[in-house]
C-alpha cells in the first residue's frame, strides 16, 4: 500500500480545501409577487414562471 514520503503541510492542505466552503443558494425576486425564488424555478408563493401561471396556488 503506498505510503506519503513527507508529511503534507499545513498551507497545502488549506490550500485545498480553499473551495469547500458553504455558499447560499442565489435569489431572485418574482416579477409578480416580489417574494425570493430561485432563479430559473417556478415561484413558491404565487405560481409565476416567466410571466405566466404554471402552478396553481390557493
């Protein structure tokens, strides 16, 4: 089984992992009902996609 020759040092390792943070998901506001929505989805609140009702909602 393969071994590391030297140890990997603490601002390599840093380095690495300099990507793996926590993002928030992007928000967009609907043109209808100004509630937060994810970009390119069907909005929650209202039903709305790109100026249309696709879902119905009570």
């Amino acid at each position: 089984m393969p071994v590391p020759k030297r140890k990997t040092g603490r601002s390599v390792s840093r380095s690495r992992r300099a990507h793996d943070s926590l993002e928030m998901p992007a928000a967009s506001v609907c043109p209808q009902c100004h509630q937060p929505k994810l970009p390119h989805h069907v909005c929650a609140a209202c039903g709305y996609y790109k100026g249309k009702e696709v879902v119905e909602t009570d």
